[in-house]
C-alpha cells in the first residue's frame, strides 16, 4: 500500500466506526420513549440486545487499530521493495535486521536442512548484490495492540511515534477500570473475546456518549500514527541516511 492509500483506508474503515455510532444514538434516543420496536412488527428491542450492540463497537474498532498498524507496516516493506531500487546494505539498521528476519526466517522453528536452505538464499541474495523483494515484518499483534505496543512497532522499525499533546492526553486519560481508551478497547476486545466477559457486562453502564469519546480519542491518536509512518516513507527514513535521496529528514 502507498503512503496515498492510508489515508483513504482509514477514512474508509473510521467511516464504518461513524455510521455505527449513528445507528447506536438513533437506537438510544428511541428507548427514551419505552422500549423501541421496529415498524411494522410487536418486536420490541431488549436492554440486554441495545448492551450487545454497545459491546459490538469494542470489536469494531480493535479491528479497526490492528488494521491500521498492520497497513502502516506493509507500506514500509512496499517501499522498501519498490521497483527494486534498494539493496539490503541500503536498508537503516532496524529495518535490514527485520529482512534478514524474514529472508532467513530466524525466528521460525524448522528443521536443520531448511534452516541450511534459507541460510544459503540470503547468503546468495547478499553475495549477488540483489535488491530488496518483497518482504514481510512479524507485526504480532494477537489482540495486543495499543498505544505502547504501536510506540514499541515503531521504534522496532526506526519510526519515532510522536503525538500532538492534546492527543497524547485524550488517549491516556482514564476512562474505565483505569485504562485510557485504546488500552479499553483492548481490554474489552479481548475480554470478548476470550469469553471472560459477556456483551451484556461489557456495556453495563455505558451510552453513546461514553462510546462516541472513546472513538474520538482512538480516531485521533491513530490517525496521528499514519502521519507519522507517512513522514518516515517519504522521507526515505526506511534507509541508511548516506543513501536517502535529498539526505532525507533532517
């Protein structure tokens, strides 16, 4: 993906995040008058169903974070593979350490002959002076993304993750449980999704309101860490700086 595309990727999925909310106050401010039905039908809306669709937005933007790094990550392996215009030897220090990770498979268990094997097509790739193909960083994830995690991604590849303050601030501050919102989201993503709590527990308490907040500072803070990936494509950050057109970023 180019730098262009995550953008309107994110535009895209957050949108989704948007239109849900809509449908959630439309849903809240129907209960003010009983119990909502839909028309034509006796089917009344329970509280217990309105808390499962509350929950649902948990799931929906923990989807949404572990996209967006997973994106951001592949743009920088794109652009280190594009056209083949840059060697190994080309790459910054993080970043050449995770192709030969993936080149080499390092930290994969196998048996002794292809360990040899994958041994041999680096040292070949290396020794023919061949330019980077495409390649694949281990972004792990598992249910364990959130701002610290994004923080540590980023420094394993040479990109500083830095936030406005205002930004900072909203995705720290707590919400529930203590946890600033992308750790909640986590929490409760996970809680999910593990079965350790149910969708009607998840949402006790909340409302739109609450929920709406929660995406605003996640919205925020992620769409901070695509400007900064962006910065450290475009500025051929991904490479050593005597090899970075035009030196680079300062």
């Amino acid at each position: 993906m180019s730098t262009t595309g995550l953008p309107s990727f994110f535009e895209e999925r957050f949108g989704e995040v948007e239109a849900y909310l809509d449908l959630l106050d439309e849903l809240q401010r129907a209960t003010r008058k009983g119990a909502p039905r839909f028309s034509g039908s006796d089917y009344k809306i329970s509280t217990s169903q309105q808390k499962i669709l509350y929950s649902s937005l948990y799931l929906q933007l923990y989807n949404l974070v572990e996209a967006t790094v997973s994106r951001c990550v592949d743009a920088i392996t794109q652009a280190a593979a594009l056209a083949g215009q840059w060697k190994p030897h080309q790459l910054n220090a993080d970043l050449q350490r995770e192709w030969v990770r993936s080149i080499a498979r390092t930290h994969t268990n196998m048996s002794p002959e292809n360990r040899l094997k994958h041994a041999m097509q680096l040292s070949e790739h290396i020794v023919q002076q061949l330019p980077v193909a495409s390649f694949s960083v281990e972004s792990g994830g598992g249910g364990n993304w959130d701002d610290e995690a994004i923080f540590a991604m980023g420094k394993r590849l040479g990109c500083v993750i830095s936030v406005t303050d205002s930004t900072r601030r909203g995705v720290k501050a707590s919400m529930r449980d203590d946890l600033g919102p992308l750790k909640l989201v986590k929490d409760r993503r996970n809680g999910l999704a593990h079965g350790s709590i149910s969708f009607v527990d998840c949402a006790d308490g909340v409302d739109v309101e609450e929920l709406r907040r929660m995406a605003s500072s996640v919205e925020s803070y992620l769409r901070e860490v695509i400007d900064c990936f962006i910065r450290y494509i475009e500025s051929h950050n991904f490479l050593r700086p005597d090899c970075r057109p035009n030196g680079g970023a300062p």
